[in-house]
C-alpha cells in the first residue's frame, strides 16, 4: 500500500478540477492510502526567497502558516498527484504557493518517486495546457522522478462542464491502476 497526496489547486469548490481529483481519488482508494490538500482551504504564502531555510539545521521556514503541516504530510508521500485548474497558461496561483515553497531543502527528505498531472481548462484548444506540461516534465526531469501519468480536459468552464466526460473515467482508472 502507497501513501499517495493529491494537492487540489483550484478555489472553486465542487469545481472541475474537484471532480477530476475526486474521480482519481476513489480508483487510488481502491489499494492506497489517499489524502487531499485543498490549496484553497490552507493559509500558505509564496515563498519570499529568503533561503533562510537553508542555513536552518532543521530547514525550517520563517514564515509559520499552514506549509509545516504540508511539508509533513508530503514528506511520507509515495506519489505526488498536481490536479489544477488552468490559469494564465500556468497552475492556480493557491498552489503556485504551496509549490513555490518547496524551495527548501526539507525536499531532499521527501521519498516521493512518482509524480501524476490533472488538468482541466476552459479552451477547447490542446495547446492550452503546453506551458504546465512543460514545468510539470522539467520537475520530473530534475527531481528524477517516474511520470504516473497526465490527464488533461480542455473544454470545461463552468462548474460541473466535466461531468459526463470520459476523463472522469481515465481518472478513476488511472488512480485504480496504480501498483
Ligand atoms: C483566474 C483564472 C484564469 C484562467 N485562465 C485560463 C486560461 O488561461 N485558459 C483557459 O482555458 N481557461 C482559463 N480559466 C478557466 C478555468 O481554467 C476553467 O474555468 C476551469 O474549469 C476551472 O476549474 P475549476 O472548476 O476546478 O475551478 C481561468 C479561470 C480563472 C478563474
């Protein structure tokens, strides 16, 4: 059994990314243990580049809000799933935050192996989710970690435009198939 955390990025709540997340979440369920963090429901702030992380024994970050309690629970994480809406070709600015703070070096004690992408964009385009598939594919690049794999919907705007489509479906079976 893996330990898998799914950040939800999105501030809409029962949104697309919500449902995409959830969809994902109950094949994970199946055989792992699931957890979700809701960017909107934390209090995290961006990074202030201050690296006084690094020169902490303990890599402890100046700024206290909800980030310790993130960096506790991804630090036993198997597996990373990143489920955001598209904003401004880029992911939600609620979990740019939490993403940017994971400029520490407390990161260099995390176990996590595998990282899973989900993604959802009001543009019927493709092209639109080029720029997070690029930082996602450069993250895994430099962290040396295994793509899970990538679900992206385009064509969904307005609450609940996901619903009956078939990515729900990847998604569950994406998160069942997990080994
Ligand atoms: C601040 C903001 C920026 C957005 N930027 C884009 C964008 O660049 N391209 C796009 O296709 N959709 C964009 N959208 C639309 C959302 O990606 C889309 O509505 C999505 O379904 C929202 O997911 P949610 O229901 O999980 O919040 C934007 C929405 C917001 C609120």
């Amino acid at each position: 059994m893996k330990k898998i955390v799914v950040l939800v990025g999105s501030a809409r709540k029962g949104g697309n990314t919500e449902l995409l997340a959830d969809a994902f979440v109950k094949g994970a369920q199946e055989h792992h243990e699931v957890a979700m963090i809701f960017a909107a429901n934390v209090k995290v702030n961006g990074c202030i580049g201050c690296n006084a992380c690094y020169s902490d024994e303990k890599h402890r970050c100046i700024q206290k809000d909800d980030m310790e309690q993130i960096y506790a629970q991804l630090k036993d994480a198997d597996a990373i799933v990143i489920a955001t809406p598209v904003y401004f070709y880029n992911v939600s600015s609620q979990l740019k935050c939490i993403i940017d703070r994971l400029h520490n070096p407390i990161r260099d004690e995390f176990k996590v192996k595998t990282l899973f992408l989900l993604t959802v964009a009001a543009d019927t385009d493709p092209a639109v989710f080029d720029s997070i598939k690029v930082m996602y594919r450069s993250v895994l690049h430099y962290f040396h970690l295994k793509d899970g794999g990538m679900i992206t919907v385009p064509g969904v705007k307005n609450r609940g435009d996901i619903i009956g489509n078939k990515a729900l479906e990847e998604a569950y079976q994406l998160g069942e198939t997990i080994e």
